[in-house]
C-alpha cells in the first residue's frame, strides 16, 4: 500500500508539472504577445532590416549572429517558407551575436548595408559560414576573399564597419535580447510569439499559425 501511494503521488506531480508548463508557456506567448501590440520596438527597430511585402500581416523576427552555424542552416527553410507564401510575411533581422568576436561580422553586414547589398552579403555569409567561421575557428581573412562576389567594395566596408552608428545598432539589439530574454541563436517570434520549442516542425507551425489568423480562408 505504502509504494502504491507513492506511485501515485509521482503521477500526481508528474501531471502537475506538465500542467504548470503548459500554463507557463501559454503565458508567455500572452506576454510576448501583448508586447508586441504595445512595445513593437522590441521586436522591430527604425534600423531593422525587413525582408517582404509592405502588405505582409506576419512577421518572422529573428535574433541571429552571422557566425552561428544554426542560423545558416535554417536560412534555406526559411527562403522557402516565405516563397510558398508569397506577400503573407515579413523577415526582420535583429542581431544577437552571442559568440565571441561576431560583432565584427555584424559590423561587416551592415556597412555592406551603406553600399545597397544587405541581403547578397547575408545571404552570401551564411552560405560561405563554414569557410570563415567552421565551429568557432574564425578566419575574417577568408571572408574577404568571398564578399566581392556579393557585389561589395571591401574598401569601402572595411572603412564604414568602423562607424560608430552600426555600435548603436548592436547595443540597442542587444538591449532588446535582454528585454525578450533571447538567450541562444537564432531566436525566433511570430507576431511577438516566441518560439519555445526549437525546432523546423515547430517554426512552421508557429508560422502557419498566424497565417490562418491573419489570412482566414
């Protein structure tokens, strides 16, 4: 008798916690919700680059540091995802670069901004990552050598990832990653809702989500 009380206990406070972490989630996608009507500059900054369609009624925000290897790799799913849903939804890249030395290659990304080729020199970075940034082994030098074909003037970059507006950038993303409490890359919201279990299923639900709100059929 005494070990089958104790075995329903455990089932009890097994099913308590599952409980308490389903109702934890639920309001923290209230939360994150509810700042998202009222405190939209977290989620999107006048500096933020946004990749879409004026008319677009979801937005993806992602927190993502060039150098990780996780953002590269769900670069592709992404393309995708936004490409089966032409004009529905907005990527806005905001910067966490959490490894050591990545603020350089955010520097890097946004001065190429300052020539018109945001998007080439992202989308050639991530694609070139395992060059100049395999597991952690930074090596700038190489990246020099592959931007050019992103259309840049290295030059130029070189010269313009020194100015002191793209620092602002990055100390007022970074402010914002503390606010949400972003705590690894990429770090994902649809619509102010995080994305609390990581994953590819799990984004595109959190996606689909929004767009059966937002574009009922």
């Amino acid at each position: 008798m005494k070990y089958g009380l104790i075995g329903i206990s455990c089932v009890i406070l097994a099913f308590t916690f599952i409980v308490a972490g389903s109702y934890y989630k639920d309001r923290q996608s209230e939360k994150y919700g509810f700042m998202a009507e009222e405190n939209s500059e977290l989620f999107v900054r006048d500096h933020s680059q946004i990749l879409g369609s004026d008319d677009a009624k979801v937005f993806l925000v992602e927190f993502m540091d060039p150098a990780c290897e996780t953002c590269a790799a769900f670069a592709p799913f992404i393309k995708k995802v936004m490409a089966d849903n032409p004009g529905k939804i907005n990527l806005v890249i905001r910067y966490a670069p959490f490894h050591e030395g990545a603020d350089n290659f955010v520097k890097i990304l946004e001065a190429a901004r300052m020539q018109g080729k945001y998007w080439e020199t992202l989308e050639l970075m991530l694609k070139s990552q395992n060059i100049w940034a395999n597991h952690s082994n930074w090596q700038p030098e190489r990246l020099w050598s592959i931007l050019p074909k992103a259309g840049v003037n290295i030059e130029r970059i070189k010269k313009d990832m020194h100015d002191p507006k793209i620092v602002k950038i990055i100390e007022q993303d970074m402010a914002d990653v503390k606010a949400l409490n972003v705590q690894k890359t990429p770090g994902y919201f649809v619509n102010g809702k995080p994305l609390q279990d990581f994953g590819y299923n799990q984004l595109y639900q959190l996606i689909k989500t929004e767009l059966d709100i937002k574009y009922p059929r």
